[in-house]
C-alpha cells in the first residue's frame, strides 16, 4: 500500500493589506488621549471642588476643632463643672 499525498491547500488573499500606522498617526493619537485625560480630570477637579465648597459652606472646617486648651485663657481650658468651683 502506498501512502496518499496529503491534500493540497488553498490560499486566496480576499482582503486588501491592512493600512501601514505611521509615525505621525501615532504621536496625533497620543496628543488626543493626552487631552482627553487631561480634560477628563479638569471637569472631575471641577465638580469635586464645588462639592468641597458646597460641604464647607454647609458645615464650616472650625466645627470640626476641639476647644481650646491653652493654659493662659480660662475660656475653654477646664470643663464646665470645674470652672463652678
């Protein structure tokens, strides 16, 4: 018995070579995403300082401060039921 050639294979080229990316497209490219990233995070630094500014007005940073404990003022340097006697 003898061994029988393995079929043959066909190619056809059906598409058009793919379009060549130069050097100029690329650096065009990464100009664009470069501004869009940059835009991106001005509008989200926008909107976030408005709402750090809208937080502050609603509830001002100094009634987060504990009372102060310096000793050479009397106002706020001992509790309440201390200064009474």
């Amino acid at each position: 018995m003898q061994d029988a050639p393995p079929p043959s294979i066909v190619v056809q080229l059906v598409q058009t070579p793919a379009h060549e990316t130069t050097l100029g497209e690329v650096v065009w490219g990464s100009l664009a995403f470069t501004a869009v990233l940059l835009l991106l995070a001005m509008v989200l630094g926008a909107v976030l300082s408005g709402l750090l500014l809208a937080w502050n007005r609603r509830r001002p940073p100094e009634a987060d401060h504990l009372p102060s404990v310096n000793p050479f003022t009397s106002k706020g340097s001992l509790p309440p039921s201390s200064q009474a006697r």
